[in-house]
C-alpha cells in the first residue's frame, strides 16, 4: 500500500487545483491510501513540521516529500507512485 499525504490550508489558493489533480491521478488505483493533512490543525502542524515542509500544497509518499508549491503535473505525481511501487 502506498501511502500519499497531501497538504494544504483553508487560505491557500492554489491546494484545490491540487487536490483536484491527485484526485484524478489517484482514481481507480487500488494500492494508494490518501490522507487530507489540514496544516491549519494541531495535528497538521506538527505533521507537516516533522517533514520539515514549508509550503503547500505539498504532496508526501510514503513519508517523504515529493511535491512542494503549484504547479506540477499528473505526469510528476505517476513518476513518485511508480517510484514508491518499485520499493
């Protein structure tokens, strides 16, 4: 199972294009387990700062940062899941 956690805030313009985005790339693979990290939240706080991250939205897999800031592409997002399969 690969675990993707996307980040994001309530104020962040750009977190909605991205989460539609994963949200395609995502669709129909079984493997994947998505988790919303609210980095407006304690717990979103704390999480986001053990990955030392900066910006949002940010996409980590498996525990790693993959993604920082808008824009990127579905093809970048396939690129790290496919990575991730491989380990």
């Amino acid at each position: 199972m690969i675990k993707i956690e996307y980040f994001h805030n309530p104020v962040c313009p750009y977190c909605p294009a991205a989460k539609r985005l994963l949200t395609k790339v995502i669709e129909g693979l079984n493997d994947i387990k998505l988790i919303d990290v609210n980095t407006y939240t304690e717990e979103g706080i704390t999480r986001g700062t053990s990955l030392n991250l900066m910006a949002v939205p940010a996409i980590a897999i498996n525990g790693v940062v993959k993604l920082t800031g808008w824009p990127f592409e579905a093809e970048d997002l396939l690129a790290y899941i496919d990575e991730a399969r491989e380990k």
